[in-house]
C-alpha cells in the first residue's frame, strides 16, 4: 500500500479540531490585556507554536509582562473550553481503522493534554503507549528532536517514516528530521505549506488514497 513503515501523526489540528478552539482561549486571555487580536491572527502567529512562543508573541504585541500563572490559566482555561466543544478531525478515524502500518502521535503539547484531547475525540484507544511529547524530552518543533525519538522508539529509520503536519514549525520539524512529511491543509489559510511538505491535502480522508 504504502512505502512508509510507520506513521508519525501531530496531535492538534491533524488528529483532533483544537487549534480553533485552543486559539480562541488564547486571543480571549491576550485581549484582555489590551492585544486587539482576533483568531485568524492567532492560527497565522501562534498555531503549532510551543506556548512559551506564544507568550512571548503577546508579551511582545501587548509590551506587558505576563504573570507566572498565565500559562496555568491558559491550560485551565484551554482544557474546559477543549471539554464542551473538542472534535475529531473528519475522516480521521476511518484512516486509523484502515492504516495497515503501525503510527503514533508525536506532538508539542504536554502528555495529559494530548492524553484529554484523544479521549474527548474517542481517539486515546489508537494511540496508547504511543504517545511522544516535547515536554518530556524538553526540545520543541520546529527541532526534529520528537520526531526522531518517535521513530526510534518505534522501530524505524527516518527513511521509512512518514510525518502528517499542520503547521510550519511541525513541518519544519520533520524536514529537519530527514523525514518525509505530508502537509495537511485545512487550517492552511495562506497556502504556506504546500511550497514546503513533500505533499499536502485538504481531507483526512484523502490520506489512504495518497499514500
């Protein structure tokens, strides 16, 4: 079916539909201190970001330092909006019943974030034991270094990986990695990544067919 061996999937905004809503809590907590930004804003500057990015971005458009508990807040906050509202992405279940190769999840996001979103979406039972996060090995995209630690982990050369990324710094990442990596574009506002992923599509539904 597939030259790939094995396939290393990013979290939000490939797996689950939490870039819009987690951004929103984001543009919410930035205008409060006086940012005047909106959500297309914040799915150009801040999506795939690791959120100390984030912080600084707003720290820098708002010329505030934000208080230690920012971060805290924003999990808070993020994790009960991700509870009412968190969605699988369209198409991605039929994908994972039907990839005939093994795949993990290797994403910016801490474990019991990547953990809470994969339960709400009913996805956790594909991806158990195969979670990779940044924050444990303390290197975020666009360093390869997840990426590699997924593949070695799970039994495979770079060359017989494959990455699916939604934002420049994940793309970036597995580039930088070696890896191949198709770019999935449905969050892709300004046509960014088809000039730098192997491949891009639009519909998870896509993925069986181009693989």
């Amino acid at each position: 079916m597939t030259k790939y061996k094995c396939i290393i999937f990013d979290c939000d905004g490939v797996l689950v539909d939490s870039e819009p809503i987690g951004n929103q809590v984001l543009v919410d907590m930035a205008n409060e201190l006086g940012a005047n930004i909106d959500l297309p804003y914040a799915m150009k500057h801040f999506k795939g970001s690791f959120i100390d990015a984030c912080v600084q971005k707003i720290e820098k458009i708002t010329n505030k330092t934000l208080s230690n508990n920012f971060i805290d807040e924003y999990r808070k906050r993020s994790f009960e909006a991700f509870k009412l509202n968190m969605k699988p992405i369209e198409g991605v279940k039929e994908v994972l019943d039907n990839l005939n190769v093994p795949f993990c999840v290797a994403s910016s996001g801490p474990q019991n974030k990547i953990k809470l979103n994969l339960e709400l979406t009913g996805l956790l039972p594909y991806f158990e034991n195969r979670i990779f996060s940044c924050y444990e090995i303390q290197k975020w995209k666009p360093d390869p270094a997840v990426f590699l630690w997924a593949a070695k982990t799970m039994g495979f050369r770079v060359s017989e990986c494959l990455v699916i990324e939604d934002s420049i710094s994940g793309v970036q990442a597995a580039k930088r990695g070696g890896f191949d990596v198709f770019g999935f574009t449905a969050h892709d506002y300004e046509n960014e990544l088809e000039s730098m992923a192997t491949k891009t599509f639009n519909h998870m539904g896509e993925l069986l067919r181009i693989l």
